[in-house]
C-alpha cells in the first residue's frame, strides 16, 4: 500500500469517526453534516472504478 493511500484511508476513518461523534453526541443531531461525512468516508474508502 503506497504512502498516499494510507493517509487517503486516514483521511476516510477520520470522516466516519467524526460523523459518529456527531451521531452520538449532538442534540439536535445535524443530520446533514453526519450524512455529509459518512459519504465522503464512503467514498474515499471505495476502489476507484
């Protein structure tokens, strides 16, 4: 696994973890921002095509 992959699944693990926090500690629950970032970890943890 190159240098650039690794800091890129970083970067995705450091999405999901914080659309978790905000799931779980925020009331309201800003629903928008969480789906924002469990998208963008989503995304960033897929394969390319």
């Amino acid at each position: 696994m190159t240098e650039t992959t690794k800091r890129w699944l970083e970067s995705a693990k450091t999405d999901s973890n914080v659309a978790e926090h905000l799931f779980e500690h925020y009331y309201p629950k800003p629903l928008e921002i969480i789906c924002y970032h469990s998208q963008l970890a989503a995304l960033k943890a897929s394969p390319l095509p």
